[in-house]
C-alpha cells in the first residue's frame, strides 16, 4: 500500500514526498479520505505510459538480446511442452 497523504498535509511535506517519488515509492494524495492522485517518479510513469510491443516483437527482442542459441537453446523449441495437455480435474456438481 503506498503512503498516503491529505492534499493540506501533501503542501507542507511537498519535498519528501518528491524525494520518495524519486526513490520508487508511490505516494497517494487523497481529498476528504478519498484517492484523487499518486506521484510516482518520471521512471515509473515512462514505464507505465509508454507503448507496449507485440508479443512476437518483444520476443524477438529478447532472443537477440539474450542470445538463446548461444546458450544451447533452439528457437523453436522454447515452448514446447509448458502447457500441460492432460484433460484437467474432474468436477462435481
């Protein structure tokens, strides 16, 4: 849960909560007992609106960054057999 201050108390400790912010924490303002805003650090809101990749783009990315055929592991072969096949458990009703 991230820390929480009132819009009154968010005025008078303005410099820590920017620093937590900076640091990674998230801080909630809230307005009468309520949740009206969170300051988050430019990181964490870059991350949050930044476009999201396809998954076969990502993971052709992540092939060439971590260079799976270097470490003996084929392509083709990375998702086989993760799914279990069997039909699942029986249910009564």
């Amino acid at each position: 849960m991230p820390e929480e201050y009132s819009i009154a108390e968010a005025r008078n400790h303005f410099a820590r909560i920017i620093h937590n912010a900076e640091n990674g924490k998230p801080i909630q303002i809230t307005r009468r007992g309520k949740p009206v805003a969170v300051v988050l650090s430019v990181d964490e809101y870059q991350r949050l609106t930044s476009e999201r990749l396809e998954f076969g783009t990502g993971l052709m990315q992540f092939r060439q960054k971590y260079e799976i055929e270097v470490l003996d592991i084929h392509p083709d072969q990375v998702f086989n057999d993760v799914r279990d096949r069997t039909g699942g458990r029986e249910i009564i009703f």
